[in-house]
C-alpha cells in the first residue's frame, strides 16, 4: 500500500511540476509579447503653448502640413524618423513622430523618453528644401536679392543707423523703408500662423529668423542652415555674419523660429 502511495505522489509531483512549467512559459511568452508590443508603438500626448500642433507629410516643418492635433490630445506612434531640427517645449531634438497623417516634431510630445519613443520608420519620405518665398508675399527684392544686400553691406564698422534697429535693416535687405511693426518681437507675433516655422533651425536662405528676449526680441536674416547675418552681434552698429547658437549664447535670447519675408 505504502508503494502504491509512493507512486501515486509521484505522479502527481511530475504532473505539478509539468502544470508550473507550462505556467512559466505561458507568462514568459506573454512577457515578451507585451515588450515587442511596448517597442513597436508607443503613445505621446501633445504638450504645446495651446496651439495645435502641425502634422507634416514628411519630417520637416517645411513639409506640407496634412493636419494637426489638438494640445492634450493622446497619439499613437507607431514608428520614428529623423528630420530637421526644431526646438520646443521639450527642448531641442531632430526626433520626428510619426502618427495617424503623418509626422510630427517630438519636441512638442511627451512621451517619458528623452530618445526615440518607437523603432524607426521605413520609407521615409524625404523632405522638401524650406522655401523662403511664400505664397501672397511680394517684397521689392526677392529672397536671394535680400540675402546679396546683406551680404554685400557686411562691416565691422560702426553704423549709428543699425544700433538697436534689426526689425528695420532686415526690411532694408527687401527693398522696404521700413518694417512696419514696432520691434522685432511684434513682428513675429504678428505674422500669420502659415508663413511661420516654429522652432526649424534649418532656415532657408533669405528667410528670416527670430529670437525672444528683452522687450524687443532681434531678428536676423537667414544665409541658409543655421547661418544668418545679424546686427549688433559682431558689435553695436555692426552687421556680421553669424549663427542660430551664438545669439543664442552671446545674448541669452531664445530662438523662436523662422518666416517667410512677411511686411505689412
């Protein structure tokens, strides 16, 4: 009888051992479902200033806009792309994602990850080269005639008429009198939403480019990339070539982004 228990108990072990291992792998499998799911897509809520946020055909805000998202809405990314540079609320990133329509910046979407929130998208439509001109603008000189004035009165001597005055030289580069707006800062906020590319650091040349600070804020026009010819950076009265990052550093102001040659 003693035996017969034996073997019984036996069996019975060898079928609990069994039962816990099936168990194990079960939950291993499922384990590893959900972490292939995890790095396949992910979700992002977008935190902007309020406005909504442009969804683009391609990673680059000089990409046809083919929609937007509300702030505070919740996304799904279902893979990333790396396009031009932008600088948002979460600082500054080349990180694109992509979403239902197309690409947004990650810069504007909050995700718990400083990287790449989901794997790498396939058959990433290249971008557009950013176009300075736009559509419904006409100035008396074009993008590349604004961009040879500016080039061609480069000095490091010093102009009374340039001290404090961007807003109203960068007009000068166009052909214009004047700007139109009271400072730099007005002029920013006063162009319309559509001519405007918040944060791009990959300006095209002639556009022109904006930073916040102080009262008045500055503006710059740009040669191409991050590149620009500014007043005053190179000292009071100056007009000097220079970069996105040094008034940035230099003078503590904060890029804001670029625009198409807008004047009232």
């Amino acid at each position: 009888m003693s035996t017969i228990n034996n073997k019984n108990n036996h069996k019975n072990n060898k079928h609990s051992n069994q039962i816990q291992s099936t168990m194990k792998i079960t939950f291993a499998l499922a384990a590893l479902a959900a972490s292939v799911a995890s790095v396949q897509a992910a979700k992002g809520t977008v935190r902007t200033a309020g406005d909504p946020l442009r969804i683009h055909s391609a990673p680059s805000t000089s990409s046809p806009v083919t929609g937007s998202l509300k702030n505070g809405a919740v996304v799904e990314i279902d893979c990333t792309a790396t396009g031009t540079q932008v600088t948002g609320k979460y600082g500054t990133s080349t990180v694109w994602d992509h979403v239902p329509g197309g690409y947004v910046t990650d810069t504007y979407v909050y995700t718990g990850k400083d990287g790449p929130a989901a794997p790498p998208c396939k058959g990433v439509p290249k971008p557009k080269p950013g176009a300075c001109q736009a559509a419904g603008i006409s100035n008396p000189r074009t993008c590349a005639g604004a961009v040879k004035w500016a080039v061609d009165h480069i000095s490091t001597a010093r102009n009374p008429e340039y001290i404090g005055m961007c807003d109203k030289i960068m007009a000068r580069a166009y052909g214009r009198g004047y700007s139109g707006f009271t400072s730099a800062w007005v002029h920013w906020q006063s162009t319309p939403a559509k001519y405007k590319h918040v944060g791009d650091r990959n300006a095209p040349a002639g556009a022109l480019v904006f930073f916040q600070g102080g009262k008045y804020g500055h503006i710059a026009i740009s040669t191409g990339g991050a590149n620009l010819i500014s007043t005053d950076i190179g000292g009071a009265g100056t007009l000097t070539r220079s970069t996105i990052g040094t008034i940035e550093k230099k003078w503590g102001q904060k890029y804001v982004g670029w625009t198409a040659p807008w004047y009232r």
